[in-house]
C-alpha cells in the first residue's frame, strides 16, 4: 500500500471522490461532512447541518452539487462553490444509509433502515420511485454505471438487482413532476434478481464497472462474486480470509481485482481470476468501515475509527531509461525499446516474473538501469522490491534491439537492496547486510566493499566510471570503491532519483518534494522546493536547462537557481527525454508522449547569464516575454533599462524608470498617471539626482508649498519666492507667509504678518530690531491702546539676513555612463528598423480589399469592382531614410578600395611569397581565396560546406571580389602603371605582412542597401525586381565575411530572410496565375512565410479577401482573427476583418476542400509549392534551407539555383578562419 493522504477525524462512515479534481468527501459520524484536497492535504470545506451520523455522501459527475444522508432521515443536496445547503428531501422514516447520484438522470438513489430504497429528482426536488422488497435495514443502494440498474444489499441476507428501465423511460418522456403519483403501485421499477448465499446480513454490494459482475460482502466474514445475463445471475466464488463483519467491498476500477475491507482492522486484495487473497493491509485499532474507488485514477480511499487514507496498491511510474536516441522500458512483462527519431516501438526481451506468490500485483520493476559505459552491447539491470529487493541483469547484442525478438536471452538474477553499473564490465549491488559487492557481468562475485555509512539504503550512477553515489538517511556520498574513499558529500532530502546531463558535468538530484543541482563533484549549485511532488525530469539537449514535471505542471530549473512554469498537464507523465522544443514522455498506461514546449523563457535567462546580449535583445524583440515576471527578473538581475523598451503598463514604467535613474522617461509617464503619489516619488528621486527642476515641477503638481519655498531658498530663486509670499497671501496661510518673508529677509512683511497675527509685542520688537522707526512708533501705541506691556529693547541685536545669491543653482552635474553591453547589440536604430524599412499603412493591392455589406450580394459586387480596379501594388508611401541602417541584421563600414583598413599604402611583400599567396594560406574562407585569384580552392571550400554545384550564378560576384582586391596607379610615360592590393588588418596584429588579408569588395552595408530597396518593391507590388534584388543579396551571403560570431548571426538572419521572400514572390505569382481552389490554397500557404508584419498584414488580407470570394467562410474566419491579433495593424484592414469575421461566422461553411491545414504546423514545398505537414520527412537546401520532399534528394535547388537539396555538408562558413 502507497499511502497518498491520511486525515485524522471522527469515525468516516461515508467516502466519495471527485470524478475530476483532486478531493474527497467524507461523512462523519459526529454529523460534520469534510472537503480534502487529498493532493496538497489540505481541508478545503465542512458542511455541519445534519444533526447525528452522516453515513453516506456522493459527488455530482458534471454539478458543483453533493449529496448526503444521515441519521435524522433527510437527504441534503449542497451547492459546494456556494458553500451551502440547496434544499432537504424527506420521506425516509429511518437512518439513511447510502446516497448515490446517476450519471445521466437527475436521480439520487438512497437506502434506508426503514426497508426501502427511494429514487429522487434532484431538479424537481420530487421522489420518482419507492423500491419496496427488503424485510430488513437495507444497507447500501447504487446505479449501474451505464444501465438501468440498481444493485441493494440488506441485512435480510440478499442482494437485490432492480431494473429501472420504466422509470428512465418514464422521466424520459414526461417532464411533469410525479409527485403524487401511486409510488408503491406503480411498476417502473422490478426486481430483475434476488442473490442469495450468505448467512448473515449483506453489508455491502456494487456492481463491477464494465462487466457483468456483482460483488457482496456480509456480516459472515465472506466476499462472495456473482455473475448475471439477461435472464439469471449465479454465484460464482466465495472469497474467505476475513475475521469479522465485512463492512464494504468494491471493484479496482483499474485491475481486475476485488478491495475489501471489514470490523477486523483489515484492507483484503483478492484476484478475481484466481479468486485468492494477494495483498493484506491491517491497522493495530482502527476498524474499516467504508471504501472508495477513484473513477479514473489508480486511487483507493478508506474510512476507518479514527480517520481515513487514501492509498495506492502499487507504484505507476514505469521503467525506463533513455540513451543515444532510443528508450527502453517495461511494458507488460516485455522488455520494449522504442526510438526517438523513427518512432519505432517494439518489444525486444520477454521477462520473467519477479514475484512468485503476488500473483503479478505490482510485481513490475522500479526501476532499469543503461550501461552507457559498455559501446559493445547492451547491458541493463532491472530492479524491483520483491522479496526484500531483486535484480535483474539482462545482456544482449545491438541487433537485438532492431529486431521483435521477444525470447528471453541472457539473464542473471539476484538479492540486492540496489543495483547499478560501476564500470564497462562490472556492476555494484548493495545485498541484505548493507555491503556493498562488486559483481561482474557473469554475475560473479569480485570485491565487496564495506560503505562508509552503515545506513546506507541506496545507490545510484555517479556519472564516471569506478564511483558510486550512496545515499543515507538525508544525505548523499560520491564513493569511489576502489580507493574505499569518500571524495564528496552533500547534505540534501532524501533522494528518490539521479538524472545526469548528456556530458555528466551537471546532476539533478531529485527527492520528493526538491530538487537540487550539483556539479560532478557533488558540489550544489542551487535547491528547489515544490509543494507538490516531482515526478519526473531530464536535460535538455543544451545540457543547462532541467526539465521537470509535477503531478499537474511541466517547469524548468537552471544552475543559478532560477525556475519557471512552462506548460499545464492534464495528467502526470515521466520524462524520457528533452530535445529542443519537445518532450518525449511515457504516462502511466506506458504510451509514448510527445510534449511541444516553449523555454524560450528559460533560453532567456541563459541568455542574460552568459552575456549573449545580441541573443537577449532579439528574444525581446521577436518574442512574447513582456510579463511581470520577466520585468521583475530583469530588474533584480540589473537590467530595469532594458525592461524599460517593452513596458506598456504606465504604472511599471513609471517604476522601472525610477529604478534605473531614467527621470525624463519617468517624468513623461508621470503626466500620463496623474497621480499625485507618482509626482512625489519623482520629486524624491530627482532630489537625489540634484535635478531641481524636475522637483521643483514635482512639488507644483502636488501643491507642497513649504518644500518648494525651502527649494527656491536652496538654489536663490528670490523672484519666485517673492510669488510664493503671493501665493501664500492669498491662500491666507500665515505661517507659510512667515516663512517665505523670513527666507526673503523681508523684515517689514515679517512686522506685518505678525501684527494680523495678533502677535503685537513680536511685531513692535521686530520693527524695532531692524529700524523701522515709523512702523515700531505705530506699533507702540497699539500695544498701549491694547493694554499690553511695552517689551524693552537691548543694545546687543544684530542684524541677521540670508545671503544675497549670486550665482543661481543648477542641476547637479551627472557623469556620462557609457552604454552597457546590451545596447552596443541593440541600438536604438535597431528598435525602430521594422517601422523604418516597412511602412505598416497598407495600400490597395493583391485584389485583396473587401466592402462587406448588409447583404452578401453587395458582397460580391464589391469584390467584382475591387478586381477590376488596376491598381499598381501596395501604394509608394514607404518613406525610408537613405541614411537609416537595419543594425539588426549588420552595419559595418563601407568596404571600398579607400576604406578597407587603416593601412591603405601599398604593402611590400615577403621576399619569395606573393601577397596573394599568403592572402590563401592565412584565411580558410571563400571569399578570400576568390580575392586572391584562386577561384578552384574558393569552388571547393563553397562544394563542401553549401554542396554548390552551380557556379554560373555565382561568377559575376567572384570576378567582382577578386577585381576591388586590387588597384593600379598611373606611372611615368612609357611605364606600367603600378599595381597596389587592397588588404585588411584584424586589430592587434601587429606583423601586417604575416597575418595579410584582402579586402572584400561585398560588405554588410551594401546588402542592407539591396534589403531596404527590395523591401521597397515588394511594398509597391514590383515582385519580379524584388525578387532579382533577394537573388542578388541571397547569392552574395557566401562572399560575406563576419568578423564575430554576432556578425555571423546577422548572415544567417539574411539569408533565411531572402529565402522566405524569394518564396513569397513564387507563391504570389503562382497564385496570380491560378483560380479556385489552388489560388485560395497559394493565398494561404503564402501567410506562413515568415514575413515582416506589415507585409504579413497584406498576405493575410490577400488570403480572407480570396477564401471568401471563393465561399470558405471559415477559412475565412481564421485568416480575419489572424488579423486582428497582429500588432500595430493598419485600422481599415482590422475593419474589414471583423466584417469579414461577423459574416463568415453567419455562414460557418466551407464550400471548398483546401489542402490545408492552419493547426498543423507545416513547411513549404519549395518545388512543388504544397505543405509538408509537421511528421512527414523533409530534406532541405545545404545553402538557403529550403524544404523539399524526399523525391528531391541530390537534385537542384530551386531557390537558389546553386546548392544540392538533401546533401550532409559542413554548413556555410562566414568567418574568417585561419589556416594555422
């Protein structure tokens, strides 16, 4: 038994799961009904109407309703998301037993002490039918799960089967409510059998969930199984073994077995089959009084004195082990492999039973371990907990695993408490006495070895050959046995598994609830904790990032400690193997999954890690990462400015741009808010920047007067303080008026505001004090007048005034902090190229503009004038910059023959070897050999890294490279001109002559030129010219040198834009050229290239305009909502697709049959121009990557015209690699 949850309570007399969430009712018998979250262990509800023992309760299969019956004779039906009683069925005169709902019907069944089973309607809160037929308490009453069917054990010694058919029929076919029908003369329900065998009263009975079987448990201590047909039912065995009453029993709903459970403090598993005990759980004082079948899940439930457990009779984690693309694993007694790349599943060894007396329950391996060490065959070792822990090691060539050879070959068997492979030949196991014993792949006896902790209970592959991991207690040792040394040790949970990356540099040490990474020396790097448990996990394909599952999610973990959440799962499943973007999983029915993930995330933050700033700046750009998750990671991590670029929240941009320091950013957002809370916060930081400008503003917004007085005295503003005296004049503050007078050194203001203060002795001593005769002798005599004592005067005042400001304050002087790395990679040209380059405003063209209508017939009128219209292309509005650049892709400096490098005299050569010479033997790459006049070796370096067959392209650019390499200076009369070479220097090389390179005449800025212009004929709809304009770019990358790797990324990102576009034009003219359903097949294919969104937009407008003409309104549909998801689409275009969109959605056909399919992901057939669909094997272009089918292996490529398809080469090379 596998223990999942166990509560303590008051007795359980009723269990119910839910069919679908992970909960559990539970009835007490004090009254109170229980809600579990059975998964986190938590009481989620209590329900305590009923006054006395509730014996029976029942979820609703689709309702948040539940049922339950009690002692005081009332059913209640509850509403457990109102967290409250709907309403009360009466009508029993006695206990209630057993409450039971219909999957269908809106029925509750109950069973009563008074003799009777009743049926109720829910909805109409009515009782449908009495079953009358018992003589005694009628213990337990339940539905058949599919027929009309009710099964009822009472203590008169007989099980019941009721047919229900007329009363289904009846509630089918009538909707009024019977309640003052004749219940007990009726005939809508019959007895169909009556089951008699046992001795004493029947407590229990159920029917078995597919079969025609019925199970009975009675106060004789017997499990009796029965059998019924369409006419009789007959006893077909007694199960013996209990020692007192047996209280329930019911049928696993996943094996073909029988649970019950009884008064004698024991849980009985028998084998329908063989009809015997195979398992025995006992409690030491708790009697049993009720079970529970999960509907779906392999879970039991048990009510018991004192509480109830939830429970498993055996572990569902399948065997396996996955290495160099295959998988092998248990599956019903056969030893299986199954291949990642082919798919291929067959069973390759059948196995013998572990178990001799379990009768196969839980008899399966726990776990199979791959001897990666031995390349010569095929070793494993099959582990299971029988008969105190068993091995098994099997032996077998690799021709095996091709094969469905399912005979038992070599195997050898033994005890052990755990086994695992030590070396190519050799195998560890841990026997009884807890020493560890070195076995060959006889299964002979080598070396024992005592382990350095005597608790040891377990180990595992240490990831090199010749060392264990131990695990004792709550720790784990890297032991080498041959030494008898410890050489690590690690203080972590207890461990349940070891997962190790493909290079064994980095572990997953994986316990119940944790996960912890350590490197190979068993040194941690990081520790994670669920709430829930880890079921599973494997490395991904870059060795960095560990995939892992829970019982409901798929997360990852990264060595720095960071994790995340990356997919929901509908049911547990164990990874097998991570590899790009997929998971290949088995679940618990051992069937191959595969999982389609997004760590783009966790790429991310690898990214952010390893300083690949170029990597991180162009996830941000081309993916979906904007979430306050990824903000809050970037700022803690000290990037707030990059989180800054892609923060359309005001309220985090106004943050964020408090956190990197950036105030006009903030300010600006601040006027957006409003809010006074955001003025203050920014008058804080600008104070602490010394931008008093800033705070001064800050304090007007939010009319804090004293402060902005006091800053005004700071920086010497006296004009403006003289208006805040005004200000506070007229606000009639007196105090803030004293203030300003007194920061003003106005003295005479201060002997007035103190006087219409009523303070008259501090206005005369005021006056008094700095010679204002006049005032002080008008102040006298108030003072008098008012009966007041004349203050005296001393002789000792002096005159105290603030210092005359002669130079105003500025704002504080700030450093200029360069430019972090980040944005060396991504400047700020780059963040608007899309908007420069491509203009989303879209004009009228590709016959894709729709007027929808009222009517469908105004429809199609339009759509006729839209045809005729001779419209050139998209429109000419595209207003690109000369001098704007797509830093994304690449800028370097103009390469011409007066700019390639800081050397541009004429450089005198080595005696004996020409400059070109050296120009061959210093660089590997293409292009330089072409400079150099070596068009042969230039061929063969391109022949095996792109397969180029076809040079006739190529020539024009050759001849071009290998002409600007050099130039020629006049000389005297009658003299040869002289010729001088065009080199290039690598900084730091200080022998220009050793490390000589010519310059190349076909640089980045000119190919950025050729993009920005041929984005300027695909806009006005010039397909042809802008097609030349891709070859021409597409045929120049192989002459392109990167000087670093990120330059080397921006090739490539050329490239596959050149062949996306060189595909759009194909598909637009062959859709031009076609009509029905091959036209609206091209429009579709043509809105998955990968193409700017702008141009994208035009695509899709093209596709809805031509699926709708043509009567496909869901296709239609699709292509409208693909629209309106676009960001920054154009307004009329977004118009027309939500016409487009309420129209088709009226129609909801397609009146044509497409080739395609928009949820399954596909390539384009770049010869035939169709799909081929994601599974089906494609062969690609060596150079551009072009999809083909398989037919087309070793023939031309039609994109490039230069390359072979299907060809394995070494790749385009695009930098300059040295020879030495």
């Amino acid at each position: 038994m596998l223990t999942k949850f166990e509560s303590k309570s008051n007795r359980v007399k009723g269990l119910a799961f839910h069919p679908h969430r992970p909960w559990i009712l539970t009835s007490l018998h004090n009254g109170v009904i229980q809600l579990w979250d059975y998964r986190m262990g938590t009481l989620l509800d209590r329900f305590d109407e009923h006054d006395g023992p509730v014996r029976g309760v029942d979820f609703h299969h689709v309702q948040p309703l539940l049922v339950s019956g009690g002692d005081d004779y009332r059913i209640k039906v509850w509403d457990y998301k109102l967290r409250r009683c709907l309403f009360t069925l009466l009508g029993h005169l006695d206990y209630i037993r057993t409450v039971n709902f219909h999957s269908e019907y809106p029925w509750v069944v109950s069973a009563s002490d008074d003799q009777t089973i009743r049926i109720w309607n829910w909805q109409s809160r009515s009782c449908v039918s009495v079953l009358t037929g018992h003589n005694h308490y009628v213990m337990c009453a339940s539905f058949h799960p599919k027929d009309d069917m009710i099964v009822s054990a009472s203590l008169d010694q007989t099980v019941r089967v009721w047919d229900i058919t007329g009363a289904g029929n009846a509630s089918a076919s009538s909707v009024v409510s019977r309640v003052n029908a004749d219940l007990f003369g009726g005939n809508d329900a019959i007895v169909k059998y009556v089951l008699e065998g046992h001795d004493r009263g029947v407590n229990w009975a159920s029917f078995h969930p597919t079969l025609p079987l019925v199970i009975s448990g009675a106060d004789d201590r017997q499990v009796k199984l029965w059998r019924m047909n369409e006419t009789k039912a007959w006893e077909v065995d007694t199960m013996r073994g209990h020692s007192n009453n047996v209280s329930c029993v019911v049928f696993h709903p996943k094996h073909e077995l029988i649970v019950s459970n009884s008064e004698d403090r024991s849980i009985r598993v028998w084998d329908i089959s063989k009809r015997l005990g195979v398992q025995t759980f006992r409690r030491e004082n708790d009697r049993f009084w009720i079970l529970a079948a999960h509907p779906e899940q392999n879970l039991l439930a048990a009510g018991h004195d004192s509480g109830m457990i939830v429970f498993k009779l055996e572990r569902e984690r399948p065997a396996f082990a996955s290495y160099s693309g295959r998988m092998f694993y248990v599956k019903e007694r056969y030893l299986r492999v199954h291949e990642f790349g082919t798919s291929r599943d067959v069973p390759t060894l059948s196995l013998r039973r572990a178990g001799h007396s379990q009768g196969g329950l839980g008899s399966g391996p726990r776990s199979l371990e791959y001897n990666a060490m031995n390349p010569a065959e095929c070793n494993l070792l099959l582990f299971s907990d029988h008969d105190g822990g068993t091995f098994e090691l099997l032996a077998f060539s690799e021709d095996t695993t091709t094969s469905s050879q399912t005979e038992h070959t070599d195997s050898k068997r033994g005890l052990a408490l755990s086994a695992v492979f030590l070396a190519r030949n050799r195998f560890a196991i841990l026997d009884k006495n807890r020493q560890i014993i070195i076995k060959d792949l006889s299964n002979e006896k080598r070396k024992s070895v005592a382990p350095p902790n005597p608790s040891t209970d377990c180990m595992f592959f240490a990831g090199t050959s010749g060392r264990l991991l131990l695990r004792s207690d709550d720790r784990i040792m890297l032991f080498e046995p041959q030494s008898r040394r410890v050489l690590a040790e690690l203080q972590v949970a207890r461990i349940k598994y070891v997962i190790w990356n493909q290079d064994c540099s980095h572990v997953a040490l994986i316990s119940k609830h944790g996960i912890t990474i350590a490197s190979r020396d068993l040194e941690q790097l990081c520790s994670v904790s669920e709430t829930v448990r880890v079921k599973s996990g494997a490395w991904d394909s870059c060795n960095r990032i560990f995939l892992y599952t829970t019982l409901n999610h798929v997360k990852y973990c990264l060595a720095n400690g960071d994790t995340g959440i990356i997919r929901t799962l509908d049911v547990p499943v164990y990874i097998t193997k991570a590899h790009q973007k997929q998971l290949y999983c088995l679940d618990r029915e051992y069937k191959i999954r595969i999982i389609s993930v997004d760590n783009t995330e966790a790429l991310f933050k690898l990214a952010l890690e390893d300083k690949n700033y170029p990597e991180v700046m162009n996830m941000i750009k081309h993916s979906r990462l904007c979430g306050r998750a990824i903000i809050a990671y970037l700022q803690d991590k000290g990037f707030p400015e990059v989180a800054l670029h892609f923060v359309d929240d005001l309220n985090t941009r106004f943050k964020l741009a408090l956190a990197c320091g950036n105030i006009e950013v903030a300010m600006n957002t601040a006027y957006e808010i409003g809010d006074d809370r955001c003025w203050h916060q920014l008058g804080v930081e600008a104070l602490r920047q010394g931008n008093h400008q800033v705070v001064e503003m800050s304090y007007q917004r939010t009319k804090n007067f004293e402060r902005l007085s006091f800053l005004y005295l700071l920086t010497g503003d006296t004009e403006k303080l003289r208006k805040m005296l005004k200000i506070a004049e007229m606000r009639m503050d007196i105090m803030a008026r004293f203030h300003n007078s007194l920061f003003l050194g106005s003295a005479p203001e201060r002997a007035r505001v103190l006087e219409q203060a009523g303070q008259l002795p501090l206005a005369y001593l005021t006056a008094s004090t700095h010679g204002l005769w006049d005032e002080a002798e008008r102040l006298k005599d108030l003072i008098h007048s008012a009966g007041l004592p004349v203050p005296l005067l001393t002789c000792k005042s002096e005159l105290i005034q603030p210092p005359t400001p002669i130079l105003r304050a500025d704002n504080w002087p700030l450093l200029a902090v360069p430019k972090h790395n980040l944005y060396n990679s991504y400047s700020e040209s780059d963040k608007h190229t899309n908007s420069e380059l491509i203009d989303n405003g879209g004009t009228p063209g590709w016959d894709a503009d729709l007027d929808i209508h009222d009517s469908d017939n105004e429809i199609m009128n339009d759509l006729d004038e839209h045809d005729n219209d001779a419209t050139d292309g998209w429109g000419d509005d595209l207003d690109i910059g000369e001098e704007t650049l797509d830093d994304n892709i690449g800028s370097k400096d103009d390469l011409s023959p007066g700019t390639l490098g800081p050397s541009n005299g004429f450089i005198v050569p080595i005696a004996g070897v020409s400059i070109r010479a050296r120009w061959c033997s210093n660089s590997a790459h293409a292009a330089d050999h072409a400079a150099a006049g070596s068009l042969g070796t230039s061929i063969n370096f391109l022949n095996r890294q792109i397969s180029l067959v076809n040079f006739v392209p190529l020539r024009t650019r050759f001849m071009l490279v290998h002409a600007a390499a050099s130039c020629s200076v006049p000389g005297l009369s009658l003299s040869s001109p002289l010729e001088s070479l065009v080199q290039r220097n690598f900084p730091g090389d200080n022998n220009v002559d050793m490390s000589c390179l010519p310059g190349i005449a076909i640089s980045m800025t000119h190919l950025i030129d050729s993009l920005k212009s041929a984005y300027r004929l695909f806009q006005k709809c010039s397909f042809q010219a802008a097609k030349d304009k891709f070859n021409h770019i597409l045929l120049s990358i192989p002459l392109i040198i990167a000087e670093s790797r990120s330059d080397s990324n921006e090739v490539k990102e050329l490239l596959d834009i050149s062949r996306e576009y060189i595909t759009a034009v194909r598909l637009k003219g062959a859709n031009a050229a076609e009509n029905g359903v091959r036209q609206i097949e091209l429009a579709a294919y043509l809105t998955h290239c990968n193409l700017q969104p702008a141009h994208l937009a035009l695509t899709l407008n093209l596709a809805m305009s031509q699926a709708y003409k043509g009567g496909n309104f869901i296709t239609a549909a699709a292509f409208a909502r693909r629209i309106l998801d676009l960001p920054d689409g154009k307004a009329e275009f977004h118009k027309m697709a939500r016409r487009v969109l309420q129209k088709s959605e009226q129609n909801a056909r397609n009146e044509l049959k497409l080739n395609y399919d928009e949820r399954n992901p596909f390539e384009i057939d770049c010869r035939e121009l169709d799909p081929i669909y994601r599974g089906t094997s494609l062969l690609r272009c060596s150079f551009c990557r072009s999809a083909y089918t398989c037919k087309m292996k070793g023939q031309l490529c039609t994109t490039c015209n230069v390359a072979l398809v299907g060809i394995e080469t070494l790749g385009l090379v695009t930098q300059a690699q040295s020879k030495g």
